[in-house]
C-alpha cells in the first residue's frame, strides 16, 4: 500500500496506480478508501471497466445500493472483452440492488 501511496505522489494521474492502490485496499476490507482511489483513477481513465467493476463491488459491500448499481451498469456498459467474464456477476448484482431500491 505505500508503494502505490509513493506511485501517486510522484505521478498524480498515473490511472493504473490509483486502481492498484485501490484493489489493495479493498483486499483489506478498507472499503471506503478503496472507492476514493477507484474514483480517483476513473477521474483519469474514465473508460476503465476494471475500476468501476471494482467501484461497484467495494460500494456494495459497504450497501452503497444506488451507487453500486450505477457503477455495476456502467461496468457493463462498457463491455470490455477481457473482462467478459465478470458481467454476468455484475448483471446478477445489478437486479439484486434494483430489487432493493423498489
């Protein structure tokens, strides 16, 4: 964690850093944090299926419903096929939330 701390300090919009530093967090459960550093690197790359994907499962562990749903259907809005995988886990998600929000 601060390897990707020290990352960002010397290059602030080094996108795959933010993401990094936020899959680290996330990994240990620190949830909040992870959602500031995906936003952060989204705010560079705003086309990373991977962040919001990421964004997406750290909101909704944290039952950031709206959130989490935005993020989930942004994630598979951008249909990126190395990701192809997640999306039927993301779709899952995603009616599970709008079901919650009813």
């Amino acid at each position: 964690i601060v390897c990707y701390g020290k990352a960002v300090a010397v290059d602030p919009r080094d996108a795959r850093a933010w993401f990094n530093w936020g899959g680290s967090l996330r990994a240990l459960g620190r949830h909040m944090e992870a959602i500031q550093c995906y936003a952060k690197s989204l705010s560079i790359n705003p086309h990373s299926a991977g962040a919001f994907y990421s964004k997406a499962e750290s909101e909704y562990a944290l039952n950031l419903r709206r959130e989490a749903a935005g993020s989930y259907r942004r994630f598979i809005e951008l249909k990126l096929p190395g990701l192809a995988n997640l999306i039927p886990h993301a779709r899952e998600r995603l009616q599970e939330l709008e079901g919650r929000m009813k």
